[in-house]
C-alpha cells in the first residue's frame, strides 16, 4: 500500500534549503555573520547556527550554561568550544570538504545531536547535518521545472516474515501518461544509513528532475530500499582486532538479495509500470550498497543490465570469469570514487577500482570509470556519482 510519506517534508525543507539565502542575526547575544559566517542551509527554520563560512569551516553555538566541556565533532576531528559569560558555547572547525557531512556535538562526554541542525539518519542514528555550499550545486537545486514524486510504499516481506517500506521515486509526468512504462533503478544506501538516505542527503530527485528537463537522462523509476547488515553477535571480533577469514564475510548479503529478488523486484514489477525485464533494470548503491551490488549483480546477472558502485569496491576480471554471464548480459558497469579516497585507498579484496574497470573495459564490457574532485568517502562523491552514472542508463 502507498501512503503520503511522513518524512518528505523534511527532505523537501532539505531540498529547498540549499537555495535559501542567510538571514540577518537580530540577537545581541549571538556572534555577528559579518565575518562571513553564514546559516546553513540546512537548518531548523529560524534557526541561526550552525553556520558556514566560503573556506568550508562549520560555527556552532549552543547554551548549556553547567556544562563542563563542549565539543564539536566533526568528519572524525573534535574542536572545543569556548563558553561565554552567559553559558554559551561557540566554537569552529578547521575547513570541511565541499557537501554534506555528518555531525554532532559532544557535552561532557556525552553525544548529542544539534538542536539548531535538521535531522538525518546516518551514523545508525539519527542526527545532525549540514550542507558545505559546493561550486557545482547547481545539478541538486531544486528548481522551477517538473518534479516526480518520492512514495513511500510499505509492503510485506515474506523472506523476512515482517513488515517494510522503501521509498519510490517516480519521475515528472508518471501520473499523466498512464500507458507510459519505465525502466528501474535499484539504489542502495550505505552502512549506518537507511531507506531515507538518497532522497533527504543525496537528492537523488532532484538530481534525476534536473537531468531530465535538461534532456540528459531517460526519466525512469528508483527503488530506494533498506539494505541494512549487522554482523552476526558470535562473529564480532575484539575491539582492535581483524575478523578471522575474509572480509566480508561468506553470504554476508543474502539476505538482502533474498529481499530483493523476492519480495521487492516483483512488488514493483506488479504495482508500478515497469518494463520488467532485465534490460531496462539496473542495481547501484554507495559503499555497502555498492559492496551488495557487486555480490547480487555477479551472482544474478540474469536480472540487470547495468551496475553501479560509488566507493564500494569494483569488479575485477576474476570476478567475471567466475560469472561467465556477466560480461555477456551486463551492458555497463560504471564506478566511482572521492579523489580523497583514492589517495589513501583502502582497497579490500577487489584489487585497485580503476585498473578492475580498465581491464574489463580491455575485455570488451562498456565500462566508466568517474573520479570526484577534492571529496572523500562522503555524500558529495556519492551525488556526483549517481549525477555521471545516470544519463548512461537504458540507452
């Protein structure tokens, strides 16, 4: 069954918030914008910090006059605060990256998201966010063109013997021409994060209604699912200690894939106008989500034609001798990457990404190979890549 989602007015406040200009600070109390600190824009309404300036770095201010220390904490660094005659903290980052990123605030050893941030989950939580203004923001805006819609659909899932949601992003004119069918793109999300996560931090809508009015994508539908995988309890190994045998582990994603091919392909094949067939089907994901596209597109090839993986490994040409029909069902295989990680790449068992994609390329697969410039392992990578992987698909 489809129900209006309860959490599109928090991904369209996300949305609409990085178009939004600072407003003037009219509490005396309050550190002035005049050094060029600016609201982000992904802020509670009426909300003045955090703020951020054009090198990057993020102010926060926060009142918790018995507090001892104050920290934020920040793309894994943590910056003191310093309190104020009335209890006030304030503090700031060193320069962040361009795009979103993660964040919260540590007060006296205790990790707390922002109250003057929006709401986001990742981290396995939910949290704090905010957006570092990017030069080439301008493909996510939200803008006056057609938009499609993001559902929220919550079914049964019989593999799980409970009940799920995923969110649908059905592209501009879906309800209007209502003998029009349209490829699907599966797109999953990364470790600690969920279902909400390309919509509400990777305007993955905006992205796809963007490329569509500017006739740079075919319009098609996006299944955007919960992937989620937790190590077994017996399986953890020590705190500073390596997992025994390999990593990940053997069937670590079988039972999303269970999901995938059982319960959830066929639901939208029955309930949403699909082509539903492999050749108008595609797989994606970010990190683990690119990790489980790799695992279900090699072992089921018979079901996409085209994959994607932004930071999450890549295929290699001993992968595709092991799935003969890869190379021959697969019409491309696109990867990749924050430059920042590939600078100190942490490769896995998948061998370097960029010389995997050339050698299938040298093999005769359609393959692309995408570097984002001056990001990490990060949401910015993550929209640049689905921006590049998308005007490819289903041509």
């Amino acid at each position: 069954m489809k129900k209006t989602n309860c959490l599109l007015l928090l991904m369209l406040i996300c949305s609409m918030a990085i178009a939004q200009s600072a407003g003037n600070i009219s509490d005396p109390n309050k550190q002035p914008v005049s050094d060029g600190y600016k609201p982000s824009s992904v802020n509670q309404p009426g909300k003045e910090y955090p703020q951020v300036n054009a090198e990057g770095r993020v102010r926060v201010q926060i009142s918790a006059p018995e507090a001892l220390k104050v920290q934020l904490d920040i793309g894994a660094v943590k910056y003191d605060l310093v309190k104020d005659e009335n209890g006030v903290w304030t503090g700031e980052s060193a320069p962040q990256d361009e795009g979103f990123h993660y964040y919260q605030l540590n007060i006296d050893g205790a990790s707390v998201p922002d109250p003057g941030s929006l709401y986001f989950y990742g981290a396995s939580r939910w949290g704090s966010g905010i957006e570092i203004p990017a030069t080439d923001q301008d493909f996510y805006a939200l803008k006056n063109l057609p938009h499609g819609q993001v559902r929220e659909h919550t079914y049964f899932s019989k593999v799980n013997n409970s009940m799920r949601r995923c969110f649908i992003y059905t592209p501009p004119g879906y309800d209007q021409d209502l003998q029009k069918r349209y490829p699907v793109l599966y797109l999953q999300h990364g470790g600690g994060e969920d279902e909400t996560g390309w919509s509400c931090q990777g305007h993955a809508n905006l992205i796809m209604d963007n490329l569509i009015a500017e006739g740079k994508s075919l319009p098609f539908i996006i299944v955007m699912d919960n992937g989620t995988w937790r190590m077994p309890e017996q399986a953890r190994p020590r705190q500073g200690e390596r997992p025994a045998g390999p990593w990940p582990p053997e069937g670590w994603a079988d039972g999303f894939m269970n999901t995938l091919l059982k319960d959830i392909i066929p639901m939208i094949d029955a309930e949403y106008r699909t082509l539903a067939d492999p050749q108008h089907r595609a797989m994606a994901g970010l990190s683990m989500g690119g990790m489980q596209t790799r695992v279900i597109t090699l072992a089921h090839p018979e079901m996409f034609s085209h994959v994607g993986m932004f930071s999450g490994g890549s295929i290699s040409m001993e992968d595709v001798d092991k799935s003969p029909a890869f190379k021959e069902k697969v019409k491309l295989v696109f990867i990749s990457y924050g430059s920042r990680e590939l600078e100190n790449p942490r490769r896995g068992p998948w061998g370097d990404p960029a010389e995997n994609t050339q050698k299938l390329k040298e093999a005769g697969m359609n393959t692309h190979f995408y570097v984002s410039p001056k990001t990490a392992h990060e949401w910015q990578s993550w929209r640049r890549g689905l921006y590049q992987f998308a005007p490819l698909l289903f041509k």
